[in-house]
C-alpha cells in the first residue's frame, strides 16, 4: 500500500470504521445497530466480538437485536414492563371485583328498601309491633351496607397507592433505561425513539434538525493516558453540552466517543451557531489532573448537521448528518459542516479505500 494511502487509512476514526463495516456487511444505519458494530469492533468484549463476525455479510435486523440483548444490560428490561403490566392487570381485577360486590349489596339494598316500602304502606303497618320490626331490620341493613361502602371505599385507595407506586417504578425504569450511565445524558435508545418521532408530523420535521458530534483523536486519550481519562473526557464533553444547551434540548450519547443533540423548531442559521457554540465551548474547557497538575491537552469535536427537511426518514437524517460529520473530520477536524449532497462521493470514495 502506498505510503500516503497508509496515512490516510490511518486517519479514519473510529467512527468511520464502524460506517464503514455496516456498509460493507450491509447493516442498517440505525443507532442501535452503531452501538452493537461499535462494541464488537472495540474488541472489548470477545464473545460479542465472535459472534459478530459469525453472523457475516447481510445479518438481519432480527439477528442483530439478539446480539445486542444478549450483551448490553439495557435490554434485559423488558421483564419489569411485563411484572408491570400483570401486577396493574392485577389491581384492576381486583378492583373490579371489588364494585361488582359493591353493587350486589346495593342492589340487595335497595330490594329491601322497596319491600319496606311495601310494608310500611299497606294496611298492616298500622301496628307499632310490626312498624317497629320494620325500623329495626331497615337500620341494621343500613349500618351494615355503609360499613361495606368503607371497606370498598378503603379498598380502592390501596389499589390506588399500590398502582401509582408501579407507575413510578415504571416511570424509574424508563429513566434508567434511557439514560447512559456514564454521562448521565440520554442514551441510544431514548435517540433512536426521539428521532424516529420527529417524521411523525412532515411538517413539523421541515423545522427540526440533527447534530452529531464526535470527539477529535479520543483514542489518543485511551491510549496515552488510559480508559480513566477517557471516560473523563466523555464525561466533561457532556457537562459542556449540557450547560452551553438550553434544558429543553434534547442531546445524547449515542455511542463510543459520538454525540447527538436534537433541535426542533429552528433553522439552519441556528443550528450552526449552535454547533459553533457547542465547538467553542467544549475547546475552551481544560482538562487537568488538578493532583499531579498533568494538562491532557485540548478537547476539540468535529460535528455534522442535517435540517430535517433535507432527509424523508430517521434512519437518512442520520446518515445524512454523519456524512457531514465524516467531511468535517476529513477537513481539518475541530469544525462544523453541514450536509449537501455533493458530500456523499467524498464520503464513499474514502469508504472504498477503506475497505480496500
């Protein structure tokens, strides 16, 4: 291979490789799908890593989430939406047991109250022996079907707590689920949910666009200094994003070194000065070890942006934005660029090489 073919082969990022295999194999560029290739690449994990490769060219979608449920801990959660779902079933049915002899009683109730009706309006009821039996029975069947209406009454406010503590344990669940652990920011999941909303209303969507950003040279970090000093920077990149952003943005870590913020309502004039904002902030942040007093040098993203309106699905607009993001690591890096169409044969003639 010729030595500037090696350099530059040597400068695809991380983020490349993993485009680059789900192209080749033809995998689907959803970001659930990134974060599997991600994992089984960085060769963290030789199990993953194996049987990745055993699934070979065109796996299917149904192949891949067997894969990524086997390995990632974020999907084994589906059991406590199912004990959730039995245990309100649960509630309910009791509840609605509860009512049905509730209104058993009251109609026994009132059957006995048409008959007294009877009583005390036919001839007989001249007598006090039988006016006064009539008063008796009708006040005990009184006492008695009020101390049942408080037992239903009681009753039905457990249920109550007793479903309302599933919803918040749902509601939990949800949280953890859709959060990385690692940054405290929302994760794959919650992205690719996000993402897919944004073409339920098309015109809405004309309004919305998508940010990807990547972190310059992160291995560089990991190797130098070691995975402590990687996560950290993770860890300071979504700080900054999270203080520069306003609280209603939504904004993810999409996998490995990759984030994504989403902005709805907006245009392509604010977006890049968003993505410039983001740029500033996060190169203008330190990082130190405040002990030895080690500098680890600057943190620097290169970002992608694509407006809704230039994609007709998630799964493009996310392509559509990394391609922008891949040109603006190919230029220079420490950069915005934003998708135009001619971006796409720098894209796949970088591509080809790669896989050559």
């Amino acid at each position: 291979m010729p030595a500037a073919t090696a350099k530059k082969v040597q400068n695809l990022d991380t983020a490349t490789m993993v485009l680059a295999t789900m192209r080749r194999r033809g995998i689907s560029g959803l970001p659930r799908n990134y974060e599997l290739v991600y994992e089984a690449l960085n060769a963290s994990n030789a199990g993953l890593a194996r049987e990745f490769e055993a699934l070979g060219r065109d796996p299917n979608q149904i192949e891949l989430d067997a894969l990524g449920k086997k390995h990632f801990p974020h999907h084994h959660r589906g059991g406590v939406v199912e004990g959730a779902h039995d245990k309100i079933s649960g509630e309910l049915e009791g509840m609605l047991r509860l009512l049905k002899q509730e209104q058993s009683s009251l109609e026994s109730y009132s059957k006995l109250l048409g008959e007294t009706y009877n009583r005390i309006s036919s001839k007989s009821a001249s007598s006090a022996d039988i006016l006064s039996s009539v008063i008796s029975v009708l006040s005990n069947a009184t006492g008695d079907t009020m101390e049942k209406g408080k037992v239903v009454v009681e009753h039905m406010v457990e249920r109550a707590r007793e479903m309302e503590q599933v919803k918040l344990e749902l509601d939990e669940y949800k949280r953890i689920a859709n959060t990385d652990p690692l940054t405290r920011l929302a994760n794959r999941r919650a992205f690719d949910e996000i993402l897919s909303n944004l073409y339920n209303d098309a015109r809405g969507a004309m309004y919305d666009a998508l940010i990807v950003a990547d972190i310059d040279h992160f291995k560089k970090f990991n190797d130098t200094y070691g995975h402590p000093v990687g996560d950290r920077v993770l860890g300071v990149v979504a700080a900054v994003m999270k203080s520069t952003l306003r609280k209603d943005v939504f904004v993810a870590r999409t996998g490995g070194e990759e984030f994504a913020v989403v902005l709805q309502g907006t245009s392509l004039d604010v977006s890049m000065e968003i993505a410039e904002r983001i740029r500033r902030a996060v190169e203008a942040t330190p990082l130190k070890n405040q002990k030895t007093g080690t500098d680890y040098g600057p943190i620097t993203l290169s970002l992608g942006i694509c407006m809704a309106s230039d994609a007709d699905s998630a799964e493009e607009l996310y392509n559509k934005a990394d391609v922008a993001l891949y040109a603006a690591k190919n230029t220079g890096r420490n950069r915005f660029q934003v998708y135009k169409p001619e971006l796409n044969q720098e894209f796949e003639k970088n591509w080809m090489l790669y896989k050559n």
